[in-house]
C-alpha cells in the first residue's frame, strides 16, 4: 500500500515567522508531527511519501504513486486542506482525513469528498482504519469513545521530513490539560485528565532525531507540558542526564500554564534540561474577564510577578492575549499593551476572542443565538471574532488593531526585549563553544544592518546590546535572536491592520449592527450566576 501523507498550507500568522526564516535560508517553523506519527503508527510494510505544502507542491508524480492520500489539519489550514481534498479526488485517489480541525467539524470534510475520516486519537481509529482497508472497504468514519494510553504510541517516522526546511523539530509528551478554560478547544479534543508518554519513550525520540544529525531547537508541542507535574519531573530528571550526556544539542521550548512559576523545582529543572523558553496562556490581565471564562488559574497569584519569576529562573516568556470577553470594559486593548510592558514580554500572541467549535464557549453563545452565521471560529490574529459581542465590534476592532500595532512598535518591542533579558537568569551548564554558520552570521549581518543602522531603531539597538554583553553576556545569543523576531513583527502588524479593517467594513456594509446592548445584559445575567 502506497500512502502520500500531505500537510495543507498555512496561511500568514503570527507563528509562520517568514521574514525570521528568510534570514536563516528556512522555510517551515515546525513539521506536521501529527502526520508523522500516523505514518509510524500504520503497517510499516506499507510505502511513505510526505509533502509539507509550506514547503512545496505534491508533484503530478506523487500523485500518480499513491494509493491513498493521507491529510491532517488544524482549522487555521482548512481552506487548503479542503482544496486538496478535491485535487486527490480529481485524481481518483482514495482520501482519508484526520486531525483537530476534521474531528471537530467532520461534515465539512465529509461534504468535499474525503472517503475515510480517522478522528479523534490516532491510537485508537488507525487501527479500525487499517482494518477496513484490510477488508477491502473504501470509505468509513473511525471515532473513539475514550482517550489512548499514550505509553503505547511509536516513534514518529522523523526520517519522511525534509529536514532542512525546518526551524525547529517538535515532539509530544502529553496530551490534555487539567483547566477548564470556556473558549479552549483542547479539552474537548484531548480531554482534562493529561496523559503523559514515559521518560524513555521521549528519550528514544531524541535519539532518534540526534541519529538524524538535528542540531537545533525542538518544541515541546504539549498544550500545557506541567498538567501532570509528577510525570513532566520524572521526565526532566532523565532529560536533564541526557543533554548533558549528549553535550546539550538542543534546545528546548514549550507552552504551560502560569503555575509554573509557583513550582520552583520545575523552573530549576526545566532550566538546567535546556529549555529557553515557555509560552504562557494569560490572556487578559482584567480579572472579572478570566473568571468569566473560567481562567481560575490565572487569578490565584499576581500575573506580573508570576512572568517575573519565570524571567529570572532562566526562560523567555511569550504571551497569548485575547480581547472581546463578554462583559469587557472599553480600554482592554490599552490594558494588555501596559501589562506586556510592565511584565516585559517580548513576543505576544494577540487576537479576538473566537468561539471554536465544540468548546463551552460555542455552545453557550450558540444557546444564546450569538453565532455569527457563516463564520467558523479561528484562531488567526487577522480574523474578525465569529460571534456577537457585549460591546460594539467596531469598537473592539479598532481598540484590538491599535493595540497589536503599538505592541509590535519596533522601538517598544526592543525595549521589552532588551529588559527581559536584563533580569533573566542563566542555567548552571554552557554548551560546548562552536562556530557559528555561514547562514547565522549572515542573519546577524542583516539584522544589524536593518535595526542598528537603517531605522529609526538604531540607538536603541546599539545601547541595548552594549548594555546586555556587560551586564547579563551570557544571553546574548537567544537576546540577538529574540530581536531577529522584530522582522517578523514589523510586517505582520500591517497586515493585521489591513485585514481586520477590510474585514470591518465589509461587515458594516452590509449593514449589520451588534445588538450589544441585548447581548450585554444576557452577559451581565451570566456574569452574575457565575458569581453567585
């Protein structure tokens, strides 16, 4: 059986980084771990071609070869994962489909064409997959009615990659999250109780990337990687002995609640494994807003001093935010730019507030009729939010637009970067010295040139490195690379600015007006319930 696994594109986001990957000859931030995983999960008598299409096309070639083609998506990437539905149908070609986005929303899918959808957790619809394969079937729908034991899942075939294209190589440790956030869709998919692999099942997909010669960064994709503290420590002491034993070739980041910076082991461990930095689901620094979307965790400790403490244990952190809770008060725009400032965050991911679909969120705004019709739920930052809000969404738009651009004003963006680095602290190890290559010399060439001398950002640029070579020197190479991320930034605020404005007037052309006063006191109602 000769299966093509194909991987949709991604549009522009904040995380495609492509003027940061332009700079280091790259392509592709992070590799679809998903479809590498299926491949190792399949019988692997079976034939494996991989086309990342961030990368490049599936030849005519590839086409003709497969006997089924393979595709998973997240719903950011559903209009070319739907599009190559239809190519592989135009061919003939049998088509399964899998993933967050079809597993959320399996008509859509099912309405271009697919033959097969494999859902929820590969461990357990594979195999039923395979089985009808066996037998000789051509379509079907494989669900689960209950979650894996990860502990039983392969090494994902690395081997299909190209690796060269990518930035960073991403493995998984767990799935789930212990929190009950009302707009996160990760708890529908993967469930609250976090199941973890064993330390050597992680271990031997290090070895197995380190055999391949990867030398660079590798995320930990784990949606929140301390939901199961205990296992993520028995895990950091083994990882901690391997990177040392393997003369630190990696390094690592990951995502996890803001908690973490209430367990000073994990710090302390995490640091000295070699992770370099964490992204922290904050949100909005406005309290009633979290406890309305059930954020508890967020409200038990001081949010500023929680981010703090994370700088000085040794890791960068970035920062999700999100404008457009119900029952927000004018100004949160104003609000997350004066905390990212005052916590120095140098990279936050912003947007307006989505209803995903399946999430608590959607339903309860679904019950309450305030759905946009024909707006599916999407976690870029150029989208207009898909349901009717408890304020004007003009107003919303254009506080979420000037706060995204003032964030990632050049000037304002070194600032925070360069006194983040300041108080960072530094792990007790130092990686073997090594010369730099020719394509990262090149990318400090180019980065000086642009920051240092060609902008306005000169002086800011030059006195900010002076001043962390003497004061904090052992940073100077992630401090370097973190203002690299300012090319990115400087681009994509325009286009979030171009988008959500054509986006708004296109909605305030057809004439459509937010009833905001009904919807604010439905909101207000249930503001009060979950109070009481």
């Amino acid at each position: 059986m000769r299966i093509l696994l194909v991987y949709p594109i991604f549009p522009k986001t904040f995380w495609s980084y492509e003027k940061i990957l332009e700079l280091v000859d790259r392509k592709v931030l992070l590799p679809p771990l998903g479809l590498v995983t299926v491949a190792a999960i399949l019988p692997q008598e079976w034939e494996f071609k991989l086309v990342d299409r961030n990368i490049r096309p599936a030849t005519e070639a590839e086409w003709a070869w497969a006997d089924i083609v393979i595709l998973s998506a997240m719903i950011v990437q559903k209009q070319d994962l739907l599009d190559q539905i239809q190519e592989a149908k135009k061919r003939g070609k049998l088509v399964a489909v899998g993933g967050p986005y079809p597993t959320s929303v399996p008509h859509e899918v099912e309405n271009v064409g697919a033959d097969f959808l494999i859902l929820d957790e590969g461990e357990i619809t594979l195999p039923m997959f395979i089985e009808a394969i066996k037998r000789g079937e051509t379509s079907g729908t494989f669900r689960a009615t209950e979650k894996p034991d990860v502990t039983s899942t392969p090494i994902p075939r690395f081997d299909l990659l190209e690796l060269d294209a990518y930035d960073m190589m991403s493995v998984q440790f767990s799935r789930g999250c212990p929190f009950q956030c009302e707009f996160c869709d990760i708890i529908v998919l993967y469930g609250r109780k976090p199941r973890t692999k064993t330390p050597a099942q992680l271990l031997a997909e290090l070895d197995c990337l380190y055999e391949l010669g990867w030398r660079r960064g590798v995320f930990m994709v784990d949606d929140n990687f301390i939901g199961n503290k205990r296992n993520v420590k028995l895990l950091l002491k083994e990882l901690k002995v391997w990177m040392a034993e393997h003369k630190y070739p990696f390094r690592f980041d990951t995502e996890a609640s803001i908690d973490l910076a209430q367990d000073s082991e994990m710090l302390e461990l995490m640091v000295e494994s070699g992770f370099s930095a964490v992204f922290l689901g904050i949100e909005t620094p406005d309290e009633d807003s979290l406890q309305m979307t059930k954020k508890f965790q967020n409200t038990r400790s001081s949010l500023t001093e929680a981010v703090e403490t994370i700088i000085k244990a040794g890791l960068r952190p970035m920062a999700g935010f999100i404008i457009g809770f119900d029952g927000e008060k004018a100004g949160a725009g104003d609000r997350i730019v004066r905390f990212a400032e005052q916590a120095a965050i140098p990279s936050t991911t912003f947007a307006m507030l989505q209803a995903l679909p399946n999430t608590a969120l959607w339903h309860r705004l679904k019950k309450e009729g305030r759905l946009r019709e024909n707006q599916d739920g999407n976690i870029n930052q150029t989208t207009l939010m898909n349901f009717l809000p408890t304020r004007p969404l003009e107003e919303l738009a254009q506080e979420y637009i000037e706060a995204f651009c003032t964030l990632y004003d050049p000037v304002q963006y070194l600032d925070r970067t360069y006194r983040c680095f300041l108080l960072m602290g530094l792990p007790s190890w130092k990686a073997p010295a090594k010369m730099p290559e020719w394509v990262v010399i090149k990318a400090l060439l180019i980065v000086i040139w642009r920051q240092g001398i060609k902008r306005e950002t000169r002086w800011k640029f030059w006195h900010h490195l002076f001043s962390i070579l003497k004061r904090n020197p052992g940073v100077i190479e992630h401090y370097i690379a973190a203002c690299a991320h300012n090319e990115h930034f400087l681009e994509y605020r325009q286009i979030v600015r171009d988008q959500i404005e054509s986006q708004l007037a296109e909605y305030l052309a057809q004439g459509a007006e937010t009833p905001y006063v009904l919807v604010k006191e439905k909101a207000e109602e249930k503001a009060e319930a979950v109070v009481s």
